[in-house]
C-alpha cells in the first residue's frame, strides 16, 4: 500500500514536469483548443486558464478574449466577462470579422438581462430592476412603440427593450424533436 502510494505520488511529480515543458511548447491555437474543450466539460476555470495562456501567445485573439468572457459569464464573473467581450468585438471588427462582432454585441445585450429566485419569481428582468422581460414584451405586442416604453418605464433604456426581444428570439430557438 504504502509503496504503490509512493509510486503513485512521483507518477504525479514527473506527469507535472512534462506538462511544464509541453506548455511551453503549444501555440496560442492549441491552448485555444484545450480551453474549448475545457469549457465543453464545463471546467470553466481550466479553461480560462488554457484562455489566459492563448491570449499571452496571441495578444489579438478575438475569438480567445470571447470564449474567455463567456467561461467568466458562466462562473457568474459578471464585469470581467463583459470586458472581455468589449476587448472582443474591438478586435473584431479591427480584423472585418462581421459575424463574431454581431455575436458579441448580442450576447452583451443579453447580459441586461438578470435571472434572480429571490426577485419576481426567478423570473428574467432587465438590468436586476423589478421590470420582467414579460413586462417589456407584453407592451410591445400591444403595439406600444419603443419610445412610448421608454416614456411609460423612465427606467428603461432603448438597449433593454433590445435585450428583450433577443432573449425571446433566444428562448424560441428550439428545435422540436421528432420520433
């Protein structure tokens, strides 16, 4: 017992050295890589990790700065998360990237959108205020304008009524399964 309890521990020590030298050895793609694959498994702070270490390669790595910001999202690190996704989409469109910028911007507008059980239910509302996304949504099917909202709910801002309709466009992307 106690011998195979020692072998086991130097397995450990040279399995840590050899991971030192392999890190040195990846580019900013593989450390990428991992942290996707991290964050697929839902270790959410390895990923950010193996993001960290793309982004020290690879300083302008948009995709790296996004898919960190969402692994930070995940772990309820609000500001950080966004400020990676602002690094994000500025790199973006430096680079003409169309499609990663509009999946930024919308995924910052959703992050208006707070989920609270000790607030209305656990109901989805806008910016941790008492204002439900149903709320919002249900004054728009009444055919209210974006301005009439805005007038009605002082609060509110034209980026929350935005936030809104995305969060339903999300909730309604749901493919229905056929036997």
């Amino acid at each position: 017992m106690i011998v195979t309890v020692r072998i086991q521990t130097w397995v450990n020590i040279i399995k840590g050295i050899q991971m030192k030298y392999v890190n040195k050895l990846l580019s900013a793609e593989t450390y990428f890589q991992l942290g996707q694959k991290k964050s697929a498994l839902g270790d959410y702070k390895g990923s950010i990790a193996d993001y960290d270490a793309a982004i020290n390669l690879k300083p302008d790595f948009a995709y790296a700065y996004y898919n960190r910001g969402c692994a930070k999202d995940k772990l309820g690190q609000i500001y950080e998360a966004e400020s990676d996704l602002r690094i994000a989409g500025e790199l973006a469109e430096q680079v003409g990237d169309v499609a990663l910028k509009i999946t930024i911007e919308q995924q910052l507008r959703l992050s208006r959108i707070t989920l609270n059980p000790q607030q209305c239910g656990g109901r989805p509302c806008i910016r941790g205020m008492r204002i439900r996304v149903t709320d919002v949504l249900g004054l728009l099917a009444s055919g209210l304008s974006f301005d009439e909202i805005l007038e009605e709910m002082p609060d509110l801002e034209s980026e929350d009524i935005l936030a809104c309709l995305q969060f339903a466009a999300n909730k309604m992307d749901v493919p229905i399964l056929t036997a």
